[in-house]
C-alpha cells in the first residue's frame, strides 16, 4: 500500500519511493526569501547573483559593500529610464559619488547637438583608482542615449587643515566613424 502524502503514482518503482523519502526532509528547510531578494538584508556572499539575476551590466568583486548594495537598490529604476540624464545621475549616484551634468543646450555658446559634459566629484569612502573610475565611466557609456557623446571631467575633493584639494583628469570620448572606400 502506498503512501497517503505521497505524490508518485501507484506504479512508481523502489528507486523512486527511496529518492522521495530521501528528499523529503529538505522542504522543511527554511528559505528567506525576502532576505534574499533584498539589497540590504542579503548576506555579502551572495550580492553577486542578486545582482546577476537583476542584469547589472557589471559587478566587480573590489567595490566596497555599501557601493554593491546601491547599486543592486537601485538596478531596476536605472533599467527603466536607460538612456536618459536621469538614468546616467542615478547610475553615477550609486557608485557613491556626484556630478554636474550639462546638455549641449545648456551651454553657453550652445555645444554640438547630442552632446554632454560629466563633471564627476568622487565621494567619500570610494576608491579612488583609476579601475574605479573606468568602472564609472563604463556605466555611463552604457546608461546613456546612445547617439550621444560625452565629456569626462574627473574631480576629487577633500578637506583638510590647511585647505581645500583640487584634481582633475579630463578625457573626451568621441564615435568613432568609418566610411566606405568607394
């Protein structure tokens, strides 16, 4: 006579009946899966498939873990708005850091359409390497309007005694545009 929790049929064979009885402890394992599907209560090892199952575009295992966490909270809104100036401040904003956006209409005298200027300012308790920094810039490539082209200015600030600090590495990425001989 079979088992009246069982969900195999009656003709099931001896292998089969011994896998469930084998397995049948494990749905009483407990699974959080509220923890596990939230930036801020899943445990550090396993951001990276959090973030995997979220599709973020990059992970590197060297960011702190306050920056892994922003940037899985905030994946699914940048996701939404992909390809607008919100998207690409909120990219650069979950990277822990700020910066001053200005369109190609908003300079004075006017910029060459479809164009912008990043003026990055690095946060506090960032790296402040270069990988990092490309990290950013990688983002913005892939958060922006895709017909636009963008200037990189890179400010780091910091206070001290004595005053303030000023650095910046300007780099300018243009398209690249090839032509058919005839």
């Amino acid at each position: 006579m079979s088992d009246p929790f069982s969900l195999l049929p009656s003709n099931a064979t001896a292998m089969e009946r011994a896998f469930e009885q084998a397995t049948a402890d494990l749905s009483a394992l407990p699974v959080p899966l509220r923890e596990l599907w939230s930036p801020d209560a899943c445990p550090e090892h396993l951001l990276p498939w959090l973030a995997w199952s979220l599709s973020l575009d990059s992970w590197q295992p060297y960011w702190p873990e306050a920056i892994k966490r922003e940037r899985i909270r905030q994946a699914v809104e940048i996701a939404r708005r992909k390809g607008t100036a919100k998207s690409v401040r909120d990219v650069v904003s979950a990277f822990g850091s700020s910066l001053a956006l200005r369109e190609w209409w908003q300079t004075s005298p006017r910029g060459t359409p479809h164009t912008f200027e990043v003026v990055l300012t690095l946060g506090a308790g960032v790296p402040n390497t270069a990988a990092y920094q490309d990290d950013i810039i990688g983002e913005i490539e892939r958060t922006k309007p895709v017909r636009s082209h963008f200037t990189f200015t890179l400010g780091l600030s910091a206070t001290g005694g004595l005053g303030l600090q000023g650095v910046a590495r300007p780099i300018v990425y243009r398209r690249i545009q090839a032509v058919e001989a005839p």
